[in-house]
C-alpha cells in the first residue's frame, strides 16, 4: 500500500470522504464516506497523521460527487457516487439511534431515512447486494448499525418479488432498522470479542426485542405491522424461539426473521468467519423447507450474488457485479489474469459463456483488502443498461 499524505485543502466540511483515511502504518481512521464536521475535528485529525492510498485516490479520480450530508438527495442523478451515499448510510443512522427518545419525531426520521435506503437501492440494486455481501467491518463497533442497513436492504428486495404493497414493504424496512435499536452497541462489542456470548449479554440478547417494541411506542411508533416483525423477530413458528417461544407468528415477522439471520451469516465477526452466500443459501432453503420467503431471497440475489468472489473456467478470479436471468451465470469483472495474478484493467465476462463458467468460490481473499468498489462499476455507478 503507497500512502500519500492528506492535504488539508482535500477534506471538506460537512462532506463526505471519496476515500478512506488511514495513519502512517496504514491503520484505518476513518471510513470512506465518513464526514468531518468541524474544523476542530480536521485539525486533531491531521495533527495526528493522515494519508490515504493512493489506489483509492485514483479510483477516486477527479470526478467524484461530494456529497452534503445536509441534502442527500440532490445527488441522486446518474452522475451520484452511489457508493459514497451508501457510506454515509452508516453514520445517519448511529444519529438516529443516538437518544431516541429525546428525539421530537422519531417516527418521521426512520420513515425519510427507510425511503433514502429504497432510493438507493432503486439507483442500483446490484450495488445495494455487492455491499451487503463484500462487507468491511474493519470498526466492530459499527457491526449492528451496517446490520440493520443490510437487512433492510434484503427486505426491500424480497417484498418486491412477493409483490406486497410499499405500505407493507415500509412496515418490514422501518423494522429491519429498529429491531435491535437497544443492543446496537452490544453488538458491536460482541462482533469483535474473542469470547463466546457471556451470560449477560444474552440476557439482553434475549430480551431486546421486547425492549425494542416498548422503546418505539414510547416515542410515538403506532404502526401494528411495524410493531409486530420487531417483536417477533426471532420466534419460530416450532415453539423454539425467543422471547416469548410462541407459535402464531405473522408473515412480517417471519420475513424480518430470515433477513435477520441470512445477513447475520454472511457477515464475519471475530469469533467466527462469515458464511459464504451459497451456504447461506443451502441453510435458508432447508430451514423454510423452499417457502415463499426463502425462494424470494434466492431469486433476488442468485447463486453467486454481486459481491461474490469467484474463480472462473478461465482461471481468473473476480467479484460478481451485475446478475441476470440466469441465477448461476452472473457478470463478473476479474481482477487477475489467467494465471491468478492481479491485472491493473478490470474486464467483463459473461459466466454463461462456457470459457468464463464459475467454476468455484475464490478463497484468496487477501487481494481484496484494497480493492475499491468503483473501479469495478465505474465512479457513477449508474444502473446498466
């Protein structure tokens, strides 16, 4: 990694960071996207020692749309770096979640910041699939935040394909947001723990989601439908889930409950490494025995979903960035040559061709570290023709 020193005329104030920003031992400090507030912020920042890499710079190239956290939206065109807004998602909603119940319309925050992350989507749902499944969670901390954005985005996905209404998609999206809204820093500290869940941690583990629901009427959540995918997002329709073990269970919840858990599979945690998709996949589809809701997840991501790490027939390795018809032969742009070594220019194959099949998971995931989003999709990311 070549580290470039940051310029202060680089940062700007209230907008978001076009590239990661690391010290001189290449440590993170803070994510692309991030946004520096004030003045006082930048100046402890450079004191300390900033640099960014310089792949990420030029990745960035002199074209990226800044992005005001103040207006999100007046970068939604097709010039919009969609991944810089994705970014920002992460921090928006740690404040959202900092002091509900100070908050004076909570309801209304949650609803605007659940139709942003439809938006988003809508701009480029292979985009919105590749972050959910090529995660960094560098800062363990934001583990229950990203999460929850995630899940969301899953639920979006899945309520399209069954066709239910945006009243009820919204319901599902505003919950996939909330439904773990009093352990969020918990998760965090137990996605980078070395240890096994402790006895009081799963104590509230067990009892957040009833925390959740009383936490949301106390500020004003009156939806029933909202309501009730939190509070029963992990019980099971067997009697063998939590809190209340119980057995009539609504589709809502049952839906939240499996974003919940399949987003959880494939994400790593120190403890343990993330599942690949399609075992995540194999287990969906066993434990809803190919219900509606599994099929809808696997139709809408496909076997090999955007952010998949493949070797292909030729014997180059790529990420998976755009799927197709066909759920086994997405797009994928290599990033080595036949050999396996890395390649400066990122090409396109169509993996049903049989020259460029998936023939496998690439399990080399260290040529990743560095990679940055936009050089596979392009700075503007606008949805393929």
């Amino acid at each position: 990694m070549k580290l470039l020193r940051l310029p202060r005329s680089k940062v700007q104030l209230g907008i978001a960071l076009p590239w990661n920003v690391r010290d001189e031992h290449s440590l993170l400090l803070l994510s692309k996207g991030h946004i520096v507030e004030s003045e006082q912020q930048l100046e402890a920042l450079l004191e300390r020692g900033a640099f960014v890499d310089i792949e990420e710079v030029k990745a960035a190239g002199t074209k990226a749309t800044m992005v005001s956290v103040a207006d999100p939206a007046k970068t939604m065109g097709a010039a919009a770096n969609v991944f810089g807004l994705w970014d920002q998602t992460t921090d928006r909603l740690v404040k959202l979640m900092t002091h509900v119940a100070q908050q004076p319309d909570f309801p209304e925050s949650i609803d605007q910041f659940a139709l942003h992350i439809v938006e988003l989507v809508d701009l480029n749902p292979d985009i919105a699939i590749y972050r959910s499944v090529r995660q960094d969670n560098a800062k363990n901390f934001y583990y229950g935040y990203t999460h929850a954005v995630f899940t969301a985005v899953l639920c979006i996905l899945m309520s399209r394909h069954l066709k239910w209404s945006t009243v009820y998609m919204m319901s599902l999206v505003k919950a996939a947001l909330t439904m773990n809204m009093t352990i969020l820093e918990l998760q965090g500290q137990m996605a980078g723990q070395e240890d096994p869940m402790k006895e009081k941690q799963r104590a509230l583990i067990q009892q957040h989601p009833v925390s959740a629901v009383e936490l949301l009427q106390k500020v004003g959540v009156k939806d029933p439908d909202w309501l009730a995918a939190v509070a029963q997002h992990h019980e099971r329709a067997d009697g063998t889930g939590y809190p209340l073990s119980c057995k009539d269970i609504g589709e809502i919840g049952v839906a939240l409950r499996v974003a919940d858990v399949f987003m959880a599979k494939i994400s790593p945690r120190v403890l343990r490494t993330a599942l690949s998709p399609q075992e995540a996949i194999r287990q969906l589809y066993r434990e809803d025995n190919g219900g509606p809701i599994s099929t809808a997840i696997i139709k809408e991501l496909g076997i090999y979903p955007p952010g998949d790490f493949v070797k292909l027939a030729s014997g180059e390795l790529g990420l998976v960035v755009q799927r197709t018809a066909n759920a086994r032969a997405p797009i994928v742009a290599s990033i080595t040559d036949t050999d396996g070594r890395p390649v400066a220019r990122t090409l396109r194959h169509d993996t049903a061709q049989p020259g460029f099949a998936i023939v496998g998971s690439a399990t080399d995931k260290a040529m990743l570290a560095r990679l940055p989003p936009e050089r596979l999709y392009g700075y503007s990311a606008a949805p393929a023709a």
